[in-house]
C-alpha cells in the first residue's frame, strides 16, 4: 500500500516533505532502489517547478570609488546575492513591487567567506552547484584569465578553481554527476568546462573536481561550411552541449549542434523546426528525459517545441498567449516589439522575460504563472544566473546527511542543519 502511495507522488518537493516526517518514510525514500526508480518515473511528466529554488546575482551598478571603499573591508561581504522565488510577486496587478525583504549573501549558506568573493559573478549552475567568476582588471584584460570558484550552497562546499593560462573563453557551463562508492555512498563530481569559438572551430577545455587540475584536449570540432554559432544561451546535459546554429547564406536559424565532450570531442547536428528558423531569438533546452525544448515568442504568444530522441520530427507542445499573464500597461502599450526571451530552464519549465520600462519577469509553463522579478534589483546592469536543484540529487544526500550514513565528524551537524533549513525553506513557502 505504501509503494501504491508514492508512486502516485511526482513532485520531488512532495517527496522531501514526507521523507522529513518520520524515519518509516525517510528511510523507503532515501532508498537506492526507490531513487532509481523516480528517476525513471520522472521522464513521464512535464515540468516540475519546485526544482527552482532561487535566482543569484552580482550588482554591478555601484561606482568604482564605493566597490574600492567596500573592498578595503576585510570581511564586508559583495559576493552574488540570491533572490528565493517563494518571495517573488505572486500575482501580476497594480501592486506589483520589488520584495522588501533585504535579499542575502551567498555567505548566508557558505560561513566565514567575508571578501573571499567579492565582486564574482554567477556564470553557471547545475543540480545545486554554481558557478562564479571574477574578471580581470587592468588594460588588456584579453589576456589576462578570469578567477574561478564552484560552489554548492546547499553544503556549504567552495572549490577554487586554478586560471586558466590563456585569455577567458566564450562561455562555461557545468556538468554534474553522482557517483556511488563500493558502500553504496553517494557523493557528486563536477566538470567545469569552457568553450572558445573561432569563427568555425570550437576549442575547450574542462576541469574535473577528482583529478583537481584542468584538461585540454588537442582536437578542435569544426563547423560544416556556411553555419556559424549563435550568441544564445546553450544547453548542457549528459556529457553534452547544445548549441542554436544558423545559416550565414540567408542568416536564419538552421541547426541544433551538438558537441560531444569526450576524450575526441566531436560535432553532430540536428535540423530545427520551420517556424523556428522564421524567429529571430528562440531559447534551446533540455526537459528531464534528454529532449531538446525550442521556446519561440512571436508577439505576444510562445509557442514550445519538443523534439524526442526516440523520434525523427519535431512536435508543438504548446502555445501560450501571454497577453493575460502580462501586466495590462504593457499590453496597453503594445510593447510588443520590446519584450524579449531571457532564459529558458527545461526541467522546471522556468522562462524569464525582459520587459522593456519594467524589468524581468519569471512566467511558469506548468502553471502559467507570472511573477515580476524586480525593477531596481535584477536589471540589465546585473550578472543574473538562475539555481536549480534536482531535488533528486537532494534525496540522494540524504543517504550522506540523515541517518548516519556519513561518519560522525564536526561537519555532520552543519551539513544537516543546512539541508533541513534550506529544504524547509523552499516548502514552507510554496504551494
């Protein structure tokens, strides 16, 4: 009867709340078994919109003179803020204001930081890691690297990253993976990988959290003749990023390309939709079971693309008009042309929109929710970077921080408090 229970429970969330109710419970969920059988499970529904737990960011809106006053200070904090979407707006409407609660450091999760990471900003994050970078100063910052750190808030682990000993790369994503030790132990890995792209060529390079040193690899992918890359966010997952390639003939979108990062790494393409290659910016995604997700706005309605690795077309999944989820001045005004696709997360089914005159906005394909992220917060002038968590890698912590898998040491005690906090957090706010 209990199995019959749970497995009619599909949120993630809904699992952790009953895992905290008594140890009968916890101990079933926090089972490999029953994990590896969510995991499965999972790839039969949609979005999930309890994985986004947060958006982080750094002001970069302060003059040079007061970032210098406030670097002096030892342990006065300007590392990235984060923003919980449990107070974000909750409706669209004349009362529409930024959250007055003051929002919190990143030292918050990770104690005694102080100035260690002043002035980073979020780059990336994956399954609770994030990923931070600190530009380099002076005239040539060409060539000069960028100071890097991976974090996950929800340990309170920080790993500092060695620069890298050429000029910053294009972009970086994260790739993270759980591994499970002869006792059965879970732990989790991570590869931070960077990408330079020359005209037709990629080059990149990755470092690996086990072997603790960067990896480069000598061959360097290749586009096919006439395509060039898109400045548009990509996507990673399972070893792999996904990137919008187009057409330099008749400069329209053509392609999906994949980049393989294995010890070759190797470029494999896929042909996007019509109505796509007619759109001036679509976001490209990945969903929870590895399909790629095309997001297209045409006016004032997003229509939503999905694409099966078991299948050889595209299929339209939905189409929204956001015309009632809107605030009605921008509808009034006919801003239409003035609203943009910021960021796309495929396993919470999270958009963000820009909003010329009003600010970014958070719309929610599952429920068709819109909240209003803030106009004097989160604004172009900030690096903005969304956090979700895979609530399943959550459940596997458990085996680490609950019921004495993990070895009774000083740090037990924090790490559990940390989890309960933050999970209890999230729940005790959302619906």
């Amino acid at each position: 009867m209990i199995d019959k229970i749970l497995s009619h429970i599909t949120d993630p969330a809904s699992l952790a709340r009953l895992a905290s109710t008594c140890k009968f419970w916890r101990n079933i969920i926090k089972g490999r078994t029953f994990l590896d059988c969510l995991s499965r499970r999972r790839h039969d529904h949609g979005f999930t919109p309890s994985l986004l737990l947060r958006f982080f960011y750094q002001d970069s809106t302060e003059s040079p003179p007061q970032l210098s006053q406030h670097h002096k200070g030892k342990w006065c904090s300007l590392a990235p803020s984060f923003m919980p979407i449990s107070e974000l707006s909750q409706s669209i409407g004349s009362r529409v204001r930024c959250n007055a609660l003051a929002p919190a450091k990143l030292c918050t999760f990770i104690r005694g930081l102080g100035a260690e990471l002043n002035l980073y900003e979020p780059i990336a994050s994956q399954d609770g890691f994030l990923a931070l970078r600190h530009r380099p100063k002076g005239t040539n910052d060409q060539a000069q690297s960028d100071k890097l750190c991976v974090c996950n808030p929800l340990t309170g682990e920080i790993f500092h990253i060695p620069r890298i000993p050429v000029a910053s790369p294009d972009m970086y994503t994260l790739h993270v993976t759980e591994d499970v030790n002869r006792s059965k132990l879970v732990s989790q890995s991570f590869q931070l990988v960077a990408i330079w792209i020359r005209q037709r060529t990629f080059g990149t390079g990755f470092y690996c959290s086990k072997a603790k040193r960067w990896m480069w690899f000598s061959d360097t992918p290749e586009l096919i003749p006439d395509l060039y890359a898109v400045r548009s966010p990509a996507a990673a997952s399972h070893g792999a990023i996904h990137f919008l390639c187009g057409s330099s003939t008749n400069w329209t979108l053509t392609h999906i390309v994949t980049l393989h990062v294995a010890a070759h790494p190797k470029l494999s393409y896929l042909e996007v939709p019509l109505d796509a290659k007619r759109s001036k910016a679509p976001l490209l995604a990945n969903s929870a079971d590895g399909s790629f997700l095309l997001l297209l706005l045409k006016g004032l309605q997003v229509s939503l693309w999905k694409h099966c690795s078991d299948t050889s077309s595209w299929v339209l999944s939905e189409t929204i008009n956001l015309a009632s989820s809107l605030p009605p001045r921008v509808v009034q005004m006919r801003a239409r042309e003035k609203i943009k696709l910021e960021m796309f997360l495929g396993k919470s089914g999270a958009v963000v929109l820009w909003v010329d005159g009003e600010g970014l906005f958070l719309f929610n394909l599952s429920d068709g929710l819109m909240r209003k992220i803030g106009d004097e917060r989160a604004t172009k002038k900030y690096s903005f970077c969304p956090y979700e968590i895979d609530w399943l890698s959550c459940l596997s912590i458990m085996n680490l921080v609950v019921d004495g898998s993990l070895l009774l040491d000083a740090g037990r005690k924090t790490i559990q408090c940390r989890w309960r906090k933050t999970v209890a957090r999230h729940m005790k706010k959302s619906k």
